[in-house]
C-alpha cells in the first residue's frame, strides 16, 4: 500500500461501503448559482464549521512529504524546489532558478505536521456536518510514495498520535453517538482493475454499482455493512480489509497500494436529540412529516484513499503490475476529466468513464461536503508529477456542492412500535380468548352439574311428591276415620244426651215420688249421686273428644300447609329445570355448528389430500421422464466422444491452460503451437461447447457418476474445460460439480480421471472463494493421496498445479500442513519432470509470500511450516538445478523466508547464508537482489555469519 518513504514503517489500512437506501426528504444549501442537484430540496442554511464563507466549496489541503534517504541520494537541496508557506497558506514550486509558481491552498501542512493537525483542519469539520445529517467526503489524491495511506490510513493501535483520518473520524463519531438512539456501520471495498471488491468479505467481487433514477443516489448492493460499537472493533475490521488489500512491491514504494480503498460510514441518528440542540434547524418538519412519526437522520461519510499515480518507468512495474497501473491511471484520468469538467461548469459531466467516478458522484458537484488533501513529494525528479498533483488540487477547489440534508421516518421504530402493540393486542385476545374457554369450560362443568342436580331434583322431587301423596293418602284415611270416630262418639253423646235427659225426667219423677216416697230417699240420693257421677264422666269424655277433635284439624291445617309448600318447590324446580333445558339446548346447537365447521374443514384437508396426490403423481411422472432423458443423453455423448480428440499432446498442451498461476508471482511461458495442433484444439473447444449448449451444466454433472467408464471421463473433460473460464466456476459449485470432482478423486483408479479432476479443481482453486470449500471438503488430502499413488508426470502436474493455488491462500496453510499438502509436494519433486518442478516452485513461494505478509503484519509468529516440512533444507540443496522460472521461484521463497526473524537458526544451520549471497550477486532480477540484501542486513545474526 502506498506508505510514504518518510512517515512510518506500518502499513495502514483502508476501507469502502454500500449505502443503505430509504425514502427521504431532502434539504439542501448552495451558496451561489451552480449545477442542480439530483433532486428536488428546499434551501436551509448551513452552520460552516471552519469560518470560512464558501462552506459548499470543495477544501483542498496539501502535504509535503519528509525526505528519505532516497530523495537526500539524488537531490540533497530539496528546499529549493518546493517551498511551503503555512501563514499565508501558499506553496511555491520552482522549476529553475528564474521560474516559480505560486499556489494558493485551504491548507498547507509542512512535512512536520502532525496527524492530528491534519485530522482537524481537514476531515474535522466534514465529521461534524455528517453528524448533522449531511453526507461527507475524505479523499487524499497524489502520486504513489507520497503518503496518502499514511494520511489516511494508519491505525496507530499502538501510538495515538499516529492514527489517520479514517480511525479518527471514527473514534470522533462514535465518541458523539447515543447507542440506545443512533447507529454507525462500516462498510470497506477496495477498485481493483475497475472491479469492486469487498475489503471485510473477500470473496465477495465485481459487486455492482446501482445508481437511483429519481434521487441519482449510489449504492452498492451486496457490499458487506458491519455495525460497530467501540473502537476495538474498528481496529479489527480495518485489520482486516488492510490484509485484504492489493499491495506490491516498486521502486517507489515498497508497499505500493494496487487498488483505491474506499471507507463508508453509515449514521443513522434520531431527531430528537437533535431537536434538543439545535430546534431551528427542523422547523419545517412538520410541514412534511405528522408528528407522531419517528425521524431519522441518514447520512454517510466516504474516506477515500486513492492508488498513486505512477510513471512505468519510474515504478519499474512489469508484468501484471502494468495491467494494475494501467487501470489506476485510467481511472485517475476520468477522475480529473470530471473535476475539469465542473470546475469549468461544462454541460456534461463524464462520471460513467470509470467506476470511481461513479462512486464519487456525490462527492464533486453532489450533495456532499468534500475535503480533499494532495500529498506531494520532496524531490526535484518528479516535479512533473507534483505540478500535475497542485494543478488537481487547485482545479478541485473551484467545484461547489450543494449539500443537503437527509431525513426520513424510521419505519424501523415504527415497525417496532407497531409489532408491540400487534403483540399486546393478540397476547389480549389470547388472554380474552383464554378467559372465553375457561368461561365456555366452567359453563359446561356447571352445565353438567346442573343437568345432574336438576335429574337428582327430579329424582328426590318424585319420591317426595310420591311420598307426600301416600302420606296425604294416609291423613285422608286417618281423617276419614277420625270423622267417623267423631261421628260415632257424638251418637254416642246425643245417646248419653238422651240418656241424661231420661234421667233428669226420672229424677223429676223421683222428686215427686219422694213426697210419695219417703221410703225411698235414700235409694233415689244414692241414685242420684252415681248418675251424676256417670253424666261428669260422660262429659269429660264428649270434652276430651272434642279436643281430640280439635288436634286432628290442626294437624289436618299443617299437613294441608306442607302439602301446598311441596307443591310451589316442584313447580319452581320445574322452572329451573325449563330453564336448564333452554341453556343445554342452545350449548348443543353451538355444539353442532362447531361439528359442522369442523367437518367442513375435514372435508377442505381431504380436497388438498387429493390435489397433493395428484401433484406427488404429476413429479413421479416428470422424474421418470427426467431418467428416460438422461438415458438419452447418456446415449449422446457416447455418440459424440468419438468426436473429442483423446490425442496425450493435446492434453498435455491444454491442461497447460487449466493450471494458471493465481498468486500473481510471474505469468507461465506458454509454448508456441502449430497450426495443425490449434485447429485441433478448436474443434475440441467447438465440440465441447456443442456438448454443453445441447446437454446442459446440471446434466454434463449427472454424467460425471454414470457407470460407463467412457462417457465419464469425457464428462470430466468438459467440466474441466468450462471451470477453465472464470465465468463458470461459481455456477459449477452452486450446481455441485466440486463436490462431484472431490468423489472421482476418492473413488476412481483411472488414471485419466485423475489427471483431468486434478487440473478441474486446480481451475477452481484459482478463485479465492473456492479455495476455503476445497479445503473444508478434504480436497487437499484428496490431491495428495493421488500424488502418492501415481508416476504419471501430467496427473503429478496437474495435482502439483492446484495444490500450488492453494498455497496462494494465507487463510488454509495450517489446514493444507495438516491434510499432508506440502509434503505431497516435495515427494512429487522425485518424478524429476521439468513441469512438475516448476509447479512445486511456484506453490513454495506463494506460501512464503503470503505467510511472511501475516507475519509481518503482526497475525502470525513462529517458525515457517514450510521449514517444519524439509522445504528449507530441499530449497538449499537444489536452488541452482533447475531452469530460470524455477530458480526465480525459488529464490523469492528463500528471500520471504529470510525475513522471519524466527527462522534465523535454521537458515543459518541449512548454508542458507550463501544461498541468500549468491542471490544478490547473482539473480536476474532486481527486486530479488534487493530483498535478499534486505534480508540481509535487517538481521544481525546473519551480519555476523557474514563477517
């Protein structure tokens, strides 16, 4: 990455995002005449945080670089070529002795400003706007080695005061934040040979740039978007995507970023907080928004870190490096065409030239506010380069933007809201419903109850009316007798009566005969005495019959009396029981309707029993079409092989094709072909692609487990021919093809089979999303197994190819020790051909390369695996055997090596001193030579074996 020369060893990190789209409304502030904006907004002034009355207008900083080494080397007077005045913010660059120009800046930092200084005369007041609600962005422009990285960014875990733009701004956003109310996300992607990719996700690439018709936003769906809390987790992210970066090694810049980084902070912030400080500034709310809406502010903030301008020449770039500068000039050019374009107020803006111009349309002439910093170098050599850097610089400041504010409602709150309430009011009816049963349940249980006492009320009331009426039975019969013998004693006493009466006249007569009879006194008294005697008797009997009697009627009044009661509470439980009856019949009527539902619902479950049936049948059908098909194509291919030529010199020339380099170390000579051979070659691609536009992907796959040993191994060639084009790869693991490979590999003994499965997955392995599954499905375990138990040296090839594209990847070394990887490829060393080697070469230095970027970024520690596999002793012993490539591939391991401190005893125990010696004397390369003398002199121990 582009560290500057003079500012600091580390290397920083860079990032970029997708914004996250949303209706809102828009207000904006323009100080003057200038381009309209995207869309429709209402005008609203702006606080201008840096005093200065063009707050709209684009702030341009420049930077001067310290001198290094190499600048005092070639031009010690650097003084007289640049010359910076901070007070009154102007920078003179002077050609010659007798030519100056003058230029005047926002800002002009000397090569001894600090970074906070920078942060906050530059990224500061853009932080605070976006807090606001405003979109914002950072970008730092100048040629490659000026430290633009540095600038913005450095992480500084260690020492604040050396941290960037990018980590300060988050650290002042975060610091501003309320969690409970506001969020903040990052999101980092990387424009890597004009193709997005994304920095926190590698395997996500080419993510597209979508741009909205109406409001002319730019988003980049598919972009990762990850929240952030606190400022360890920012350092682990930006970690991140720093190791995810594309870098390189010129003679500019030994770290030189192959790509521009782009940061994007998502914030996301209630209005209300905001209403608290700054009330005015959201007057008009309402006259948009109802007031029982929840607001949000959604603003973003870009830091942009862009790839150094650079001269071939110069870098002294080569191979693929010039395709990588070739599209960072391009993309600067289109750049510079659109900020020529609006400082002159052109109609026509060309932001489609370049995908970074596509980004950054929000940015110059949009609705952002922009800071821009141009870093620029102490040398005289490159005053071409620093003129056109201050002429950038000077040409961004006259562009104006209109800034605009973005609020919108959060439906998430109200989303929110919403679903409380929707849960309150089911968990409400739930309760109620609940309630309702238990209600229905208790009404049925006293239903039930009721039913019971009303039939044991029915029961007991029977036995009592029965019990009444026999009762009332036998009071009639004891009243009928009691009358009778009421009857019978008042004849008696109208007989006693009568008898009295006799009496009374014989005592008459009796009285008279006493004057008769004087003789007979005594008799008659005597007489007289007992029949007075008898009649006392006779009347206190006819008295107590009376009373008797008198009894009798009571008793007769109180059972007349119960009887009456006995009969009002049957008839009042008969009304109960009425009533009873009315409940139970309509509990049954609602019992019936529900049956009814619930047997029309039986009969709704039946009706899509036999639609399922009849679909399950209809599937049934298409399967057995399906094989009958398959059976044809089958049948097909059978017919078609003979077609594909089988030739071994045509394999072999076209597997060369299948196992391409994916580390970037080198580009593989491919040797020159007849005419005979290419036409050869183009049938077979013709036929090929025949087969797979008649055929189709899913069905070729099929064929890879069909039982004939012919129409496989031409399945597999055509599988390997398509995963050789990049368009295909992801389609044949979506459609299960790598799975398919890894099973041929496992199962088969053919060595054919082997040798076209192994250059398939060594296609696959190019992609770095593919070479975790690979892993993960015991693919490298798989290669080596097949390396130990063949001698063919194209199968060896082919498997030393793909393993060889695995160790391109930092993130599986430990798994491809583990599963036996790099031992299978020093035991493939021993087939002794030419090819073979060179594959084991190649995968030695990309293991190298990658696992000494780990350590020196601090990820990894400890001694190299590849030494605790015999690779350092194998290196010693045959470095000077074999052809040029190889060699160069050998040595760029050894140099990698080198640099782990860690490995010091062994490479001092292997002779490897002499080794790194020779290289420096004797490799055609010059960034060879250059890292073995690095090597070299950074390690003491290795001085002192020297001297």
């Amino acid at each position: 990455m582009a560290t500057g020369a003079g500012w600091a060893p580390a290397r920083p990190v860079e990032r970029n995002g997708a914004p996250r789209g949303g209706g809102a409304r828009s207000k904006s502030v323009a100080p003057g005449p200038r381009r309209p904006s995207p869309s429709p907004a209402r005008s609203r002034p702006v606080a201008d945080h840096s005093g200065s009355a063009d707050s709209c207008r684009v702030r341009v900083a420049v930077r001067l670089r310290p001198k290094n080494s190499e600048d005092l080397a070639h031009n010690a007077d650097f003084d007289s070529y640049v010359e910076l005045q901070p007070e009154s913010k102007r920078l003179k660059l002077k050609k010659n002795n007798w030519s100056c120009e003058s230029y005047k800046f926002d800002e002009v930092f000397s090569e001894n400003a600090s970074q906070k200084r920078v942060y906050e005369a530059v990224a500061k007041p853009v932080v605070e706007s976006v807090l606001e609600g405003y979109n914002g962005t950072v970008m730092a422009y100048g040629q490659t080695g000026t430290g633009k990285t540095y600038t913005v960014g450095r992480l500084g875990k260690d020492d604040p005061s050396e941290r960037g733009i990018m980590v300060r701004a988050l650290e002042h956003i975060l610091s501003s934040l309320s969690f409970e109310t506001d969020w903040v996300a990052i999101s980092y992607l990387q424009l890597y040979l004009e193709s997005v990719h994304d920095l926190l996700a590698p395997e996500k690439t080419n993510i597209p740039i979508v741009e909205d018709a109406k409001t002319g936003e730019v988003s980049l769906p598919g972009a990762a978007i990850v929240e952030v809390k606190d400022l360890e987790h920012v350092f682990q992210l930006l970690q991140i995507g720093e190791a995810n970066r594309h870098a390189a090694n010129t003679k500019m810049n030994t770290e030189s970023s192959r790509s521009h980084a782009i940061l994007i902070i998502h914030l996301q912030r209630s209005t209300r907080r905001k209403e608290e400080n700054s009330s005015s500034l959201y007057i008009d709310r309402r006259d948009t928004f109802p007031d029982d809406l929840p607001l949000v502010l959604k603003s973003k903030l870009l830091i942009v870190d862009l790839a150094g301008s650079e001269r071939i020449d110069k870098s002294g770039s080569e191979g693929h490096m010039i395709e990588e500068a070739k599209f960072i000039n391009l993309s600067l050019t289109s750049l510079g065409k659109c900020i020529n374009a609006l400082a002159e107020n052109s109609p026509h803006i060309p932001t489609r030239d370049s995908k970074l111009t596509r980004i950054l349309r929000d940015s110059f002439g949009g609705t952002a506010r922009t800071s821009l910093v141009v870093t620029i170098g102490p040398s005289a050599r490159h005053y071409s380069e620093t003129s056109s850097t201050v002429m950038f610089g000077q040409r961004a400041m006259k562009v104006v933007n209109t800034m605009k504010l973005k609020e919108e409602v959060d439906y998430e709150i109200l989303y929110k809201k919403m679903e409380r309430e929707v849960d309150q009011l089911t968990s409400e009816m739930e309760r109620q419903q609940k309630v309702i049963r238990s209600e229905k349940m208790q009404m049925d249980k006293r239903l039930k109850e009721s039913e019971r006492s009303f039939h044991d009320l029915r029961m007991t009331s029977n036995m009592q009316i029965e019990s009444l009426e026999k009762e009332k039975r036998q009071l009639e019969s004891a009243v009928k007798k009691l009358t009778q013998d009421l009857d019978k004693e008042r004849g008696q006493n109208n007989l006693l009566s009568k008898h009295v009466t006799e009496l009374e006249n014989l005592l008459d007569e009796n009285k008279q005969q006493q004057l008769e009879n004087l003789s007979k006194t005594k008799f008659l008294t005597d007489a007289t005495k007992e029949h007075e005697k008898e009649m006392g008797e006779l009347l206190r009997k006819l008295e107590e019959e009376r009373c008797c009697s008198s009894s009798m009627k009571d008793r007769m009044s109180v059972l007349q009396q119960q009887l009456c009661d006995a009969q009002s509470s049957a008839q009042l439980q008969e009304s109960m029981a009425r009533e009873l009856e009315k409940k139970l019949t309509k509990a049954t009527e609602e019992f019936t309707i529900q049956v009814q539902s619930l047997k029309e619902k039986v009969s709704e479950l039946i009706s899509e029993k036999e639609l399922i049936y009849d679909e399950l049948k209809s599937t049934q059908e298409k399967v057995q079409q399906e094989m009958s098909q398959r059976q044809g194509l089958e049948d097909q291919i059978v017919r078609l092989k003979p077609s594909v030529s089988d030739n071994c010199a045509e394999e072999s020339q076209t597997s060369r094709s299948m196992v391409r380099s994916g580390s970037g170390l080198g580009n593989t000579a491919f040797v020159s072909k007849s005419g005979k051979l290419r036409e050869a070659l183009s049938g077979q691609r013709g036929t090929i692609s025949k087969i797979f536009e008649e055929v189709g992907l899913p069905n070729v796959l099929a064929l890879l487990k069909s039982e004939d040993l012919d129409v496989q191994i031409h399945a597999v060639k055509v599988v390997a021919n398509l995963a050789a084009e990049d368009v295909n790869q992801e389609r044949i693991v979506e459609e299960g093809g790598l799975d398919a490979l890894l099973s041929l590999l496992q199962t088969s003994e053919n060595t054919t089979i082997h040798r076209v499965t192994a250059g398939a997955v060594a296609n696959l392995a190019m992609n770095g999303s593919n070479q975790g599954l690979i892993m993960n499905k015991g693919g490298a375990r798989l290669l080596a197994n097949v390396a130990s138990k063949t001698d063919d040296p194209q199968t060896l090839r082919m498997v030393a190819g793909a393993i060889a594209n695995l160790c391109g990847n930092e993130k599986v070394h430990l798994m491809l020790k583990q599963d036996g990887g790099i031992k299978a490829l020093l035991g493939m060393f021993c087939s002794g051909h030419t090819d073979v080697i060179a594959q084991i070469a190649r995968g030695i230095a990309n293991f190298a390369k990658c696992e000494s970027r780990m350590i020196s970024q601090g990820h990894r520690k400890g001694r190299s695996l590849l030494i605790e596999d015999g690779v350092l002793t194998w290196m010693v012993a045959h470095s000077t055997m074999f052809s040029a490539s190889t060699r160069r591939h050998i040595e760029l391991a050894f140099c990698h090596l080198a640099q782990n401190e860690d490995n010091t005893c062994d490479i001092i125990a292997s002779g490897g001193i002499k080794e790194l010696l020779r290289i420096t004397r004797e490799s055609p390369r010059e960034d060879t030579r250059s890292l073995a003398k690095k090597a070299l002199d950074s390690n003491p121990a290795f001085l002192r074996e020297i001297q």
